[in-house]
C-alpha cells in the first residue's frame, strides 16, 4: 500500500467560481473538479508536471 499524499489547490475561476485540482507530488497524477477557465488550470499541472 502506498503513503503517497494527496494535495488539494484551489484555483479561483471567473468572479465566483473555483475548480479544484487533487493531485499527489509523488505519484505526478491529477483529477480536476469543476473545471471552468484553463489556462491556470494548465500553468499549474505543468509546473508540478502532473499528468
């Protein structure tokens, strides 16, 4: 079993919105919730290079 830890960033998105990014550091994947304007989103997942 591993021990990798989950990390949550919330991205503001619009004026009243947010999405969220689950992700693990050690495991380099991502689920996004919510997703509503991109480029935040996708400047985030390739600086922690996240698939």
């Amino acid at each position: 079993m591993s021990n990798a830890q989950i990390k949550i960033k919330i991205v503001p998105q619009l004026k009243d919105n947010y999405s969220y990014i689950v992700y693990s550091d050690e495991k380099k994947l991502a689920v996004i919730i919510d997703p509503a304007e991109s480029t935040s989103i996708i400047d985030f997942i390739q600086k922690k290079s996240l698939t």
